[in-house]
C-alpha cells in the first residue's frame, strides 16, 4: 500500500524519480527500490517523503517524533 501511495502521489505531483530521489535525499536505486515495494524506507527517508507530500508520519505506523 506504501509503494502504491508513493507513486500515486509522485505522479499526481508531476516529478519523475530522479527529482524526487533527490528531493527524498536517496540514490535513485534505493528510491525505485522504495517505490517498488522491495525495500522499505528508514525512519528518516519516511520522515522526508512525508513532508513532501503532506502525509501525516503516522500514516501507516511510524510514529511521530
């Protein structure tokens, strides 16, 4: 469901994957990565792609600082 979101609103937002990598502040690889479901994110990375977009950190479980 993460992954889905994540390009969901990576779309909806007009940027293609090098941009938001870069926005995410990881390498391409670990943002198709992400993005594909096969790696999930650190709490950090988390952090920053729920700025982002707007999402909440508690979205699907992370708790909030």
């Amino acid at each position: 469901m993460f992954a889905t979101m994540l390009k969901r609103d990576r779309e909806r937002n007009g940027l293609r994957i090098a941009r938001t990598s870069w926005l995410v502040g990881v390498t391409v690889r670990e943002y198709r990565e992400i993005e594909a479901g096969t790696k999930p994110p650190n709490y950090d990375t988390y952090s920053r792609v729920c700025e982002l977009y707007g999402w909440p950190r508690s979205f699907v479980g992370v708790p909030p600082e």
